[in-house]
C-alpha cells in the first residue's frame, strides 16, 4: 500500500503541494483528478522518487520513497509501471524496443526473454491477439508486421497502448498512469478506459490514474482524490464524488462532465 503523508512541494517560490495526505488501497483503482497545473504529475512523481518531497513522506510498502538510495529506488521501481503523460515513446526506437526499455536498463539482454515479454505485453493491450498467454508463434506476421514499426507509424490510440504495454512489462504490482486518455477521440479514449479496468481485474494490480476526464473517472475508479489549491479537497468514491456539495468540488465536476 501506499501512504502519502503530509507532503509539501514548492518550485522557487511556487507552492505547488501544501501539505497533502492519503491512502492508496492495495488492489485498488484510484484517480487524482484536478485542474490543470494543480500538482497532480507533481504529486505522482513524489510517489515514484522522481521528485522529493520538501516536506513530508511517501511510504510505498512501508518504505519511505525519499530516503532510499538509488539502488534501492531502482530495485523498488521494478515493482511499478509508469505510463507517463503524453505517450513519451521514443521517436528513434522501435515498437519492440520501447516495449522493453525497462528490461534492458535492469540488465536483460536474452533476446529470448525479451521477445517473449515484449509479445506478452502487447497482446495484453490488444496489439497482438491474444492466444492465452501462450507463445507458440500462431501470431508471428502480427509480430512481425508491428515489432519493426515505429512511433510515427502508429495512431494516438495505439501509441497509448504502446505506453500501455511498456508499464506492463515484468507484471509491477502497482501501475500509475498519468492522463492516458487525454488528446484521445471518445471512442479510443473508452478503449483506454476499458483497457485500465481490465488490466486491474485481470492483474491484480493497484492502479493510480490521473485525469480530468470525468468520463473515465466514473468507469475506472474505486476511490477518487481531488487536488485544488495545492491541498487534498476530496476523497471518496464516486457516488461520494458525485454528491459532493463542497463547491470547488461540484463545479470541478460538473465542468469536466
Ligand atoms: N520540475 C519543475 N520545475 C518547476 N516547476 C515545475 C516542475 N514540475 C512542475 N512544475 C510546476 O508545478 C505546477 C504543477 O505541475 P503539474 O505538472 O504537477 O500539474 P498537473 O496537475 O499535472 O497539470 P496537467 O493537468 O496540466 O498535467 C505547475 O505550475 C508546473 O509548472
Ligand atoms: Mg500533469
């Protein structure tokens, strides 16, 4: 589980985080929502150490995030799939090598495993079809066809996936997914959704999501967090969410509806 404790972020004079608290609940999906600029990518980075916290702590596991080493950050981010805002694949690597990036850094280089991995992975977005997680080359044109494509060969949707799919790699108990629908047409922005929803049944895996698509929040969400002038204005679930009758919080929804 994940406890966010008292956490304070300022960039020079900029109070972006004042003092926020929550529970992430182990197997759960829970959504950050917020306007733009409000902390949300801020707050997740704190989450995963890419950012620290000026006061305050992350506990992931009963770990505190901001006093491990590099070692152990590395080692504790195995066990976390970061879809990040935008797409962010690598314009210049190939679907299979984008897929696998994470593999790589952790020192896998047995093209076996890593292919292996990568098919996986990719069938479980939808990219590949799925033969029940058995690798016996029945959809090797499918592989072929897709693992030498790059970026700028995909639509948004697929490329989501992609990002998707990387996160997947190495089965992480926690998956943080910050705005995956955002740019996304309706129909491939529920795909998504649907995509989120069942990855976290199908893996048991606690979810963060970060979004201001209400729409998506509704479908995926076990618990909502709402961030506003750099403080924690809501928590809930959605039908708490809903019924909410503290302003800032029924005209965020409302607007974004
Ligand atoms: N590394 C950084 N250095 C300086 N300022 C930063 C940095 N990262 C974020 N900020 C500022 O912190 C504020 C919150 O940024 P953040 O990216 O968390 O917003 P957000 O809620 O994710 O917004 P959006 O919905 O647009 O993605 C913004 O004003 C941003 O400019
Ligand atoms: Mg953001």
């Amino acid at each position: 589980m994940i406890r966010i404790e008292n956490i304070h972020k300022s960039f020079a004079e900029k109070k972006v985080l004042r003092g926020v608290s929550f529970d992430i609940e182990q197997g759960k999906t829970t959504c950050i929502i917020g306007k733009s600029g409000c902390g949300k990518s801020v707050l997740l980075k704190n989450i995963v150490g890419l950012l620290s916290p000026d006061q305050g702590s992350v506990l992931l596991d009963g770990q505190r995030v901001d006093s491990l080493s590099r070692r152990q950050l590395f080692d504790m981010r195995k066990n976390i799939g970061y879809v990040f805002q935008g797409a962010a694949l690598f314009d210049s690597y190939n679907i299979f090598e984008n897929t696998v990036i994470k593999l790589r850094e952790h020192g896998e280089n047995d093209f076996t495993i890593l292919e292996a991995e990568a098919k996986r992975v990719l069938s479980a977005v939808g990219l590949l079809p799925n033969i029940g997680g058995q690798d016996s080359g029945i959809f090797n044109k499918e592989w072929l066809d897709l693992k030498e494509k790059y970026p700028s060969d995909l639509s948004g949707g697929m490329k989501k996936r992609v990002g998707v799919a990387r996160a997947l790699v190495g089965k992480p108990k926690y998956i943080f997914y910050d705005e995956p629908t955002t740019g996304l047409d309706p129909v491939n922005s529920e795909q998504i959704d649907q995509l989120i929803a069942q990855l976290a049944k199908k893996m048991d895996v606690t979810s963060i999501v970060i979004s201001h698509d209400m729409f998506s929040v509704y479908h995926i969400a076990d618990k909502v967090a709402m961030i506003s002038g750099g403080e924690l204005v809501f928590s809930g679930n959605v039908e708490e969410l809903k019924n909410s009758t503290k302003a800032v919080v029924s005209e965020f929804v409302e607007r974004y509806s």
